[in-house]
C-alpha cells in the first residue's frame, strides 16, 4: 500500500479506519532519513496496514503536541482512530514487521 501523507488537517480522517502506523518525522533528522526508507518498504509489503508519514514542521505542530512527540521518529499505531502504542527512535524492517504482527494479534 502506497504511503500517504498527512498534515493537522488530514490526520484525523487518516487514522480513522483500521490499523494505521504514522511516522512522525522532520527532513533535519538524520535517523528519520534512515528509517523512511524502512517503513516504506514495509509499507509495500503490508496492504491490510495503513502506513502514514507526518512531517514535523512549522505548519504541522497541532498534532505533534497533541501526542506528546518529542523525539523523532516516533511511531504511533491506532486503531480505528484509537492510539494503541507509540515507539521511539530507529527500527529496522524485522521490528516493524514484528511489531505489526503483535499490534494485529
């Protein structure tokens, strides 16, 4: 499934259906570099995940402040628009998928 990208005004619509994962990320961050990578390869794996990047930026602070962001990447699963977990910092391909796995169980 294609990557999607959300912004304060989309995010809420975005996660609304289904097992979502968000990225939340900066193009200033060297670890964010590394992973987008990773979650889009995963990303092309998993069709029955919603996989959703959201640039931290200027324009997008509403939802960053809403959950609590403070250090990138960071990782927010949801459910139907429920949080589940967040996970911080660099994951590689296996923990993602790993993570899917529980967060579907």
């Amino acid at each position: 499934m294609a990557l999607k990208h959300a912004n304060d005004e989309t995010f809420d619509s975005m996660i609304s259906n289904g097992l979502t994962l968000v990225d939340f990320w900066a193009s200033w961050c060297g670890p964010c570099q590394m992973f987008g990578p990773i979650f889009e390869s995963v990303s092309d794996m998993r069709n029955d995940v919603n996989f959703v990047k959201f640039e931290i930026d200027d324009v997008n602070r509403r939802t960053p402040a809403k959950f609590g962001i403070r250090s990138i990447p960071s990782v927010l699963a949801f459910v139907n628009g429920e949080l589940k977990e967040a996970r911080s910092g660099l994951m590689d391909e296996e923990t993602l998928i790993q993570w899917i796995e529980e967060l579907k169980g």
